[in-house]
C-alpha cells in the first residue's frame, strides 16, 4: 500500500461514518481520519468543534455558511457527499479560500425509484389501504395505473432525466421543465413552460435545485393551476413547495395527494401535513440506497484527491 497523506480528514457524514467499506477506503489513502460516529447531527458550534483542526472535511446535509467559517481558518477544501449543495455558502467558501469537490449524478437512480415508488403508492392507496386491513377492514379501494398518466417533471437534470427513462416503460406522456435551457430532450419527452407542465400533467414531480430563484416556486397561486385531484411528489428540496399551500390544497380536496421526502425544516415535527392521510412522508431517504450511498461516499473520497499536497 503506497503511503497515507498525513492531512486530517474530518467526516460528518453519519452514512459514510457507519459505512465499513468507505470508513476502511479513505483510512487507506489518509492516516488522521475523525469520523462522526456518534452519528449526531451537527450544527452551529457542535460543528465547528467537529471541524477544527481539520485542513480537508468529507461533509453531506450539514449548513455551512460565513459564521462557521470565520471559525475554521484552517479548512481549506471540503468534498461534498450528495448533489446538492445549496446547504454550502459558496460565495463564502470563496471569500475564505476553501476549495469544493462535488460530483453530480452519483444518486440520480436511487432517488429516481423513490420517485416513481411514491407515483405508484398514491396511485393505488398503498398506506391508506395497508391501514385498512392492519385495522381489520378488508374492502377493495379503486385506484390508477401509472400507464398512460401525464407526468410532469419540474427539474431536468441527472435524476429528472433518469425518471423519464423509467416512465417511458409506462408509456408516460413526459412534459419537462427546466429554469436552465433544455436541450437534446429524449424523444417521448416534450419541453414545456412551468404554467402548461403543472395544467396538464396528472402527477408533478420535484427534481430541481433550492435557489432565490426556486424557493417556494410551487405556492398557492401555482397550485391552483394543477388539475383537481394531480398528485405532487418532492424527493428534491423542501424549500420548492409553499408547505401551507400544500395543506390547504389537499385539505380542499383540490390536489389528490402528496408524497413528499424533503420538507423546508427537517424533522417537520409540526408540520400539519402529517396528520393528512393522502400524504406519504419519508425522512429525506432518496439517496439512501446501498449501492447510492457507496457511489457517493467514493465520489467524495476521490474528490480529495484533488486537495492533496502536490495537486
């Protein structure tokens, strides 16, 4: 084995910290390694202390912003596990010289079956249905096939295109949206303004970043656009979705359902959308799969490499 870089390496990834094989590979090419495993949620000062001392950081959902770099003067390069980055101030990464790896794509499929798991739960019930019979009812619920339903995808990036790939066995009719041009669309999918995407489609799906630009881009105003009764799935942002808007959407019976991975603060321990039976609700897991978590956690060690001593 050729001889470990002596650089300290902080990793506050909870999923890379449990991984075997990703804790065994970065400790091969890296000598002085502290992993979070304690598996805490880090913020604030907690974070700082878990970063001090530490020139290179593997880091996931953690918020690093200008207080908290004003604070690490030693940090000077942080790899990024995930494709989002809207959690990392890079206007002050810059002002402070620390240097970001980030590889996109590296979960697209992972969060794509979510994607379309969530379209074929609320299509046909599943956890309102799977409460009946635990509950001791048994009666047929009518539901819908996903064949054949207009699909509207907000977001065409590396998951929004994978998802278009997987609806095209279900014979989806696919209209996309991008705020970026869209260009070298695939063939059964149609370009499409945001306003005509969520008039016609019967389920939106959320696939695009959190920006000034993107935040709460779905409010009331936008809703009251969608057909009665189109579901919406989020396995993107939180920030995207007006979460009150949504409420009341589906509590008037307009939108028919929600599903819904990401809320604007996480846990969403008092968002009243979880009372509401047609919304499934998951704790940001779109990127948690096993072969999703390795892709990413080795994606995040080989951008470290781009910081050692000779690069």
């Amino acid at each position: 084995m050729s001889e470990r870089d002596a650089t300290p390496v902080a990793v506050t990834s909870r999923s890379f910290s449990r991984h075997k094989i990703l804790r065994s590979e970065l400790l091969e090419r890296y000598e002085h390694v502290t992993f979070n495993d304690e598996g805490a949620s880090l913020a604030g000062d907690d974070l700082v202390a878990f970063l001090a001392g530490h020139p290179l950081a593997i880091t996931a959902l953690e918020q690093i912003d200008e207080p908290i770099l004003a604070r690490l003067p030693e940090l000077r390069a942080i790899s990024k596990v995930g494709v989002g980055i809207d959690m990392l101030d890079l206007d002050a990464m810059e002002r402070h010289g620390v240097r970001l790896a980030w590889s996109r794509g590296t979960n697209s499929r992972s969060v794509s079956e979510l994607a379309l798991a969530f379209m074929l739960a609320l299509l046909r019930h599943l956890p309102s249905v799977t409460r009946l019979v635990r509950d001791g009812e048994w009666r047929q619920v009518q539901g819908r096939t996903l064949t054949g339903q207009t699909v509207g995808i907000v977001g065409f990036g590396h998951v929004g295109r994978d998802l278009a790939a997987l609806l095209d066995v279900f014979s989806c009719r696919v209209l996309a949206y991008d705020i970026a041009p869209l260009d070298d669309l695939p063939s059964h999918v149609e370009r499409s303004s945001l306003e005509s995407l969520l008039a016609e489609s019967e389920i939106v799906s959320m696939h695009t970043v959190l920006s000034d630009d993107t935040r709460n881009m779905l409010d009331s105003e936008r809703m009251r656009l969608m057909r009665r009764g189109a579901l919406l799935i989020n396995t993107s942002r939180g920030g995207l979705i007006d979460e009150q808007a949504l409420f009341e959407s589906l509590t008037e019976g307009h939108l028919g359902g929600a599903a819904l991975d990401v809320f604007s603060v996480e846990p969403p321990l008092d968002s009243p959308l979880l009372d509401l039976d047609q919304v499934i609700a998951t704790p940001h897991v779109g990127g948690s799969t096993a072969e999703a978590v390795l892709a990413m956690g080795r994606a995040a060690i080989a951008g470290l490499g781009k910081f050692a001593p000779d690069s």
